[in-house]
C-alpha cells in the first residue's frame, strides 16, 4: 500500500474503529460505489438528522444523486447542504470461536461533503450519467425526459475528495488462544444476484428483448 | 388496508414522494428490519450528518444497535441520541419505456427517534438478541464475552414507534400514451443469496459443521 493509500484525505475521513479495515484509495473506492444500486444519503433538517435511501451514480470524481425536486434536500441544496453518504455491500456472515469476534464482511464507503445542485444546463447530461451508471444501454432505448419531467427532478453533486472506504474480508479474527477451542468457525457467503428479466406485461407482443437487458452489466 | 395502516404514527414519520408505496405497519416494517444484515445509521456531530453501516437485531418494537463503547455515537447515547436509522433492500431494475420512468423496486424502512444506551446490566441479553438475529444458534456454539469484551461493547437501542416503509415493486409505472411505444419494459431482479459455508482453515481438523450453520437461516 502507497502512502498515499494509507492516509485519509481529512482528518474526518479517519476511521478510527477497526483502521487495519480502512481503505483510502480511490480504486477501492470506486469500485465499492460502482457496485452500489442503492446509497444512504444523511442530511440535518432542524438539527434532526434523515438519512434517505437513493439511486446515484459516479462520473469520476464526483457523485450525482438525484431526486424529486420538491424534496427537502434537494430543495436545500440549491445553497450547498452538508451531507454523508454511505453505500454497504454485505459479502457474509463470520460466524467467530467467540461471540466478540462474530462479525460481517463487507465493503462500504463513507462521503463527507458539501452537496450542490447541478444546474439546469447540466441536469441532462447528469441524468443520463446516473441511467447509464445503473443500466448501461436504456438511456438511449428510452423516450428522453419532457420539460415538465425535468423540472420535476434535481441532480445534486457530491465531490469524492473526503471519501473513505472499509473493507473486512476473511475467516474470523478470533483470540490466539480460543483457535484450540473444539468450535466450528468460518465465512457463510451472501452474493447479490442478478436475475433474468421479466417483461412488463403490457409489452407490445413479440417485442424483442434488447441486448443491454439480455446481457445486464454494470458500467 | 386499515385505517392504522394507511396512516404514519407521527407528522415528520410521513412519506411524501410517492406516498403511495409508503407502509405503516408493523407486519411491513418489521419483515424488511428482519431480512437486512446491515443498516445505515444517521447522527449529527457538531452539526455535521454522519451515517454509518452498522449491525442490528430487532426484539419486539426495539431496534438493537451495537457498536464499540469508544465510537462517538455510543459514548453520545447515554444522555440519548437523536438518530435516523434505515434498512434498505434492492430487489430489480425496473426498465421503463421513459427515462423518467426507471426505478429501482426495493424495500426500506427508516426510523426517527432518541436512541439510548441499554444499561450494563442489559446488555449481554441485548448482545444475545443480536447475535441471534444475524446467526440464529451461533450464541449458544461460540465462548460467551468475557468482562474486558463486554465493556468494549456498547448497545443502543432505538424504539421502532416512528417508523415507515416504502415499498416498490411490479413493473414500471408508464405513461398511458407510452404503452403504445415500440420500447420493451420490464424489470431485471435482482436476489440476496445465502452461499455454502466456507470453513476457517484453522478449524480443527475433522471439526464437524454445525447446523445452524449448514441450514442458515434468519430468525
């Protein structure tokens, strides 16, 4: 690991329980959010904190979320509002020689930041930016957005600099001396699958499935 | 639907984008906190949202949150903490015949409220409900905490009486003209999977795999 992997980019970007998980590279980073459909974005309402979950996408070094345009956060961000967001992926369940040492392996990534609203020029190119991220090859399959279907949706842009991932991967880290214990331990996996597609029952009939359906990938 | 079931149990508890795919009830509620291995939990510190993936068990109308007594929530909660805590599960990729139209199908559940640090002499029963909320019998196979291992642990526990689900599901929601399109529509699922146990090397050798392991599955 570089030094430049091994140090955070603020000092609230430090993760201090558990640091020999901490990733602060930008390909780790990457990677965890690209496999993401769904983020845990956390704002401040009257002191009160929300944390919603949203579709998103990565367009290099920033993240777009978007929303509907009456929401209270994206009608907030017009003025930048502070945010977190946090996208887990569990892999399984560590099943530990002690209850201590019982644990899940994961992957997630932490943003801190100041959140914007894209501007209305750019709110096109965002939007086929988070399709594409989510389902590469529907932007262009599918009727574009009308100007009522604009404006009812906002981008907001969250920049990557204060961004931290967190990876436990393995067998269980149990006490030295509990391994003569006679105590099964180990990994039960869990994957997140991808299916075969279901037509909308109201497709026209024989309408061919598309490749970017039949194929499903990610970007 | 009953009328308890239609209506959120407090103002700020109420879905407003789509409130058509918002559930109140407890049924809902506590099928989508079951299911999840993972949640995001939501808290201000110094004015700044923070959201972090944790573990949780659910025990009645409580949500049970453990964590390291060192980390900041956890030391705020004694005095109690206001917090935001939400499960969220993907289930498909919905591929509608408008850009506007393409969703995500998914269950969550987010929970408003004053989380509080269960008392000492609580916790190893709180402990016990989380751990067998994850791996139901892996509390009774594994060495039990010892006094050090208890007083690095912190539970809080978070009352599920401001709590909503909102819940997508089916094919993509067009619009009427839309459906007349030559455009295939239609949903990718996507499924959590539960794999075959991988054993930790340093098992003993010929240690048998137990069944609550072999036959995993959630409370």
């Amino acid at each position: 690991m570089s030094a430049t992997d091994s140090e955070p980019p603020s000092d609230r970007t430090r993760i201090r329980r558990n640091p020999s998980r901490a990733k602060y590279d930008r390909e780790t980073i990457n990677a965890i959010l690209d496999e993401g459909f769904i983020g845990h974005l956390g704002f401040v309402i009257d002191g009160q904190p929300c944390v919603i979950p949203t579709g998103y996408g990565r367009v290099g070094d920033e993240l777009l979320i978007h929303g509907s345009s009456g929401s209270r956060v994206m009608r907030r961000a017009g003025e930048g509002i502070d945010v977190c967001f946090s996208v887990t992926h569990v892999d399984g369940i560590v099943v530990a020689r002690s209850v201590f040492h019982q644990s899940i392996n994961y992957r997630s990534v932490v943003v801190l930041g100041r959140a914007m609203r894209v501007a209305e020029a750019e709110k096109l190119d965002a939007l086929a930016a988070i399709s594409e991220r989510l389902t590469p090859g529907s932007w262009d399959a599918a009727r574009k957005p009308d100007k009522k279907e604009l404006a009812a949706t906002s981008v907001i842009r969250l920049s990557l600099a204060e961004a931290s991932a967190k990876v436990r991967t393995g067998p269980p880290a149990d006490d030295e001396e509990d391994y003569a214990l006679p105590i099964w331990a180990g990994v039960i996996p869990t994957t997140f699958a991808i299916g075969s597609p279901v037509p909308d029952p109201r497709n026209i009939p024989g309408i061919p499935t598309p490749d970017f359906v039949k194929n499903y990938r990610r970007a």
